[in-house]
C-alpha cells in the first residue's frame, strides 16, 4: 500500500517537501543522482562510521557550511543558495537536510558515501 501511495504521489507532483530555513521556504523534490553526488561531494570529507540513518550521521556535521553547501544541491542541484542558507540556524540547516536525504533511501546514500570516499581514496593513492 506505501509503494502505491508514493507511485502516485509522484505522478501527481505531491512528493516533495517544504523546509523553512531563516524565515524563507524552500521546496524539496526527490533529488536526482545529479543533486545526490553533489551534495555528498560536500560531505564526503566526514566519516560516516557505522551509521545506520540519517540522523546518525547528520551527528557527524559540525560545520554549518558544509550542510549549507549540501542543502544547496539538493534544493537548487549548485551551491547557488549557499550563502543564503547559511544564515539559518545550525539546527535548521540540519533538520532541512535531513529532509532532503528522507527522499531518498538511506542505504543508496551511505552506499553512495562510501563509493565516493573509495574513489577519493584510490585516485589519491601514489601508483607503484
């Protein structure tokens, strides 16, 4: 029955959500993998550990611009909305961008994580 209620939601434009971010709203719709890896490319520096959801590992972020820069992508698919979002509040920031990532599963995020550190990982690593 979820399956049929988020199938139809998205046929019909009612999957998004609206977050307020320093007294201004912003719409989110599901975001593509375009808008995912940019966002994860300004979070890749934060390691995730064994989280196990979003909130776990939105506990990680202690650097509001960071976040902001991700909340961009997600919002706006560029940094575009950096400066403006990072004069919400910390809380906010992070509440929003956990919003963001519930549109999307949180085992295709973290696997998303992981690939992106992996590759970070081998194109950084001197060749014999």
């Amino acid at each position: 029955m979820n399956a049929a209620k988020v199938i139809s939601d998205s046929i019909v434009g009612k999957d998004f959500q609206t977050v307020i971010i320093n007294n201004d709203p912003y719409t989110i719709y599901p975001p593509t993998i375009h808008r995912i890896a940019g966002a994860i490319s300004c979070l890749s520096s934060v390691n995730v550990g064994d989280c196990k959801s979003f909130d776990d590992v939105f506990s990680f972020f202690k650097d509001i611009n960071m976040q902001a820069r991700a909340l961009s992508w997600m919002i706006s698919d560029d940094e575009s909305l950096t400066d403006k979002l990072n004069k919400g509040t910390f809380d906010d920031v992070s509440k929003a961008l956990s919003v963001a990532f519930s549109l999307v599963s949180t085992e295709v995020f973290l696997q998303a994580v992981n690939l992106t550190r992996n590759a970070i990982q081998l194109a950084a690593k001197e060749k014999l």
